[in-house]
C-alpha cells in the first residue's frame, strides 16, 4: 500500500476533532517521521482549496517563514 492511501485510510474515520489532536501532537513532537503523515494532509487540504483559499495558505506559509526568520 502506498503511504497516502495508508494515511488517508487511517484519518477517514475520524472526526475534526481527532484530526486536530493528531496534528498538534505531530507538530509538538518535533520529529521528522510525522511530516510525512502532515505532507500528506496538506495536500488533501491543498486539493480541496480553491484559489482564494490556496493564497490563504500561502500568506499563512509566509507569515510564518517571516517569523521563523
């Protein structure tokens, strides 16, 4: 099984709720092996979006790269 259909498989089920928790806990961990789970989510968001959404994301990414710097 590929790793998105293996990831989308184990996320279907839950609801926002969850999805957020597994998020924050993958960002709070600080370890690399997560952003794959997160990479993949992003792009289901990312597909989903349209274009105005997507610049939101986009200023969203910058903002924070702005910060980070």
């Amino acid at each position: 099984m590929d790793m998105r259909k293996y990831i989308i498989n184990n996320f279907k089920d839950d609801d926002v709720s969850d999805i957020k928790d597994s998020i924050d806990s993958s960002i709070a961990s600080m370890e690399e092996e997560p952003l794959i789970g997160l990479g993949v989510l992003f792009e289901l968001a990312w597909k989903n979006a349209n274009s105005d959404e997507q610049m939101q994301i986009l200023k969203l990414i910058k903002l924070g790269l702005n910060k980070k710097a």
